[in-house]
C-alpha cells in the first residue's frame, strides 16, 4: 500500500461502510507513474468485513484510500438501543 498517493491515510468515514469502490476525492494520483494505467502500483487494499452479533448487524471498512468506518444495524423491527423506559 503507499501512503504517497493518498491526500489523507485512513480518513475517518463515520458509517459510512462500503464493500467495495474507491474513495477518489482522497486520491492525489500515482507515485509511480503519475497516471496509473499500466503501471499495476497498488495503492491500497480495500478490507469489509460483515457479522450478526446477536441482534445486531455489524459492518466495518478499513482502506488507506477508502478509510475506516464502523457501523451496527438492528436487524429486529424496532432497534431496542432506540427505546425509551416506560414507568
């Protein structure tokens, strides 16, 4: 991975959680070859990872282009982290 073609190395993304793409805003250009066509540089290697962890979806991204981000999704109806205690 090369940290010279990234503006920002791991930019934090919040939850924002791809599978898959590029982040291009956060890329300067090659340092190899200036146009990255033909030269096979690798800039980074794109890691996601998906896991249900009880009743919660979790998602994570970590890519020194794309960045870090980490998020968990409630696969019930109603998220239970969102209600509130009735007396």
């Amino acid at each position: 991975m090369c940290g010279d073609c990234v503006e920002k190395e791991y930019p934090n993304r919040g939850n924002i959680c791809l599978e898959n793409g590029s982040f291009l805003l956060n890329f300067t250009g090659c340092a190899v070859c200036d146009l990255c066509k033909n030269c096979h540089h690798v800039v980074a290697r794109h890691e996601y990872t998906f896991s249900i962890m009880d009743e919660f979806q979790e998602y994570t991204m970590l890519c020194l282009l794309c960045g870090k981000a980490e998020d968990t999704v409630s696969i019930l109806p109603d998220d239970p982290r969102q209600m509130t205690l009735l007396f």
